[in-house]
C-alpha cells in the first residue's frame, strides 16, 4: 500500500507535519512518501495570472502525486480558523485543472493539532466539509489539542488517551483501505 503523508503548511517546523510524520509509522509495512508543500512552488492564485500564464506545472505535479497513492494522511494547520495561504493556494491553482479532482477519489485520513485546547478543530472541520467535494474520501478525522503538552519530538504522542485514539483510528483506516 502506497500512502502519501503531509501536512498542510510550509513551516519548516511545523507541528502538523510532527504530526502527521509520527502518525504514518503506524502504517507499518506500507510504501510512505512524505510530501512538502514547499516542493510546489506556485504563484499566489489569481484569475488574471492563470488567463495571462495559464497553470502552473507545479500544480499538476501536486495532482500526480496523489494518482500514484492508495492512502492520503494530511494534518491540517489552522491560521486564523482556517488553512494556511500556502495550503489554500495549492489548493485554489490545483482546483482550476480540468477534468481533474484535487485528491483523486483517494481515501484520506485527516487531522489536525495545535498549541491551543481545540487542536484546529475549526480547520479540521472545514476541510472534513470542502475536501469531498475536491475528490477526497475521509475516512476518519482526528484532532490533537494542546500539542506541546501531549506530543514530544522523538516520542510522538506522549499522552495515553490521545495515544490510543491516534493508534486506533490508524488501524481502522488500515482496515478500511485493506478491505478495497
């Protein structure tokens, strides 16, 4: 099983992509590719630029990386309640190619953290919403709250009880994706 793990932010530091590194090694025995957002880089979208210049390559090379998955692990950041520009402009080029979906039709699971008590439940929610409609098949959604209290780099999820939710819904979606 190939499954294409990234977080949807261009920190390089990013808690997210902590996250979603530490959530893939439960996925064990399958073929993981990691993805940056920074690997993609896209003018900020605008219909004047996409008539002038039409689209770019680097959103269709965004687009391929998901044709060649069974399995899409993304942890979103939430700036404002919402996705990060750098997320929301892949998104918004990635959108304009026709006779595509974003995630083609790939099953996904989605999740999300931050410093705060509601883990970036706002943009968890808002993608758990808009992401079928741009071809992805959420599985399961899943938000860690407080991340510098209940993860350490090295460790993972230090907190029993989020632990086990993590590691059970892993092998749930394991489960569903084998089952296909």
């Amino acid at each position: 099983m190939k499954i294409l793990a990234f977080a949807g932010s261009n920190s390089k530091n990013s808690i997210n992509k902590a996250l979603v590194t530490h959530v893939s090694t439960y996925f064990k025995g399958c073929d993981l590719h990691y993805l940056d957002l920074n690997e993609f880089s896209l003018p900020m979208y605008g219909i004047d630029h996409e008539r002038e210049k039409g689209i770019p390559n680097a959103a269709y090379s965004f687009i391929n990386t998901f044709k060649k998955c069974d399995l899409i692990l993304l942890s979103l950041a939430e700036h404002n309640g919402a996705y990060t520009a750098a997320f929301k402009n892949i998104l918004d080029w990635c959108s304009r190619i026709p006779g595509e979906t974003v995630f083609q039709e790939k099953p996904m699971f989605l999740m999300s953290t931050s410093p705060g008590a509601r883990g970036a439940k706002g943009v968890l929610e808002l993608g758990a919403n808009r992401f079928p409609r741009h071809g992805a098949k959420v599985l399961a959604t899943l938000s860690l709250p407080k991340f510098k209290e209940n993860f350490e780099r090295g460790k993972g999820i230090v907190n029993l009880e989020f632990r086990q939710q993590f590691e059970e819904t892993a092998k749930e979606v394991f489960e569903k994706i084998k089952e296909d």
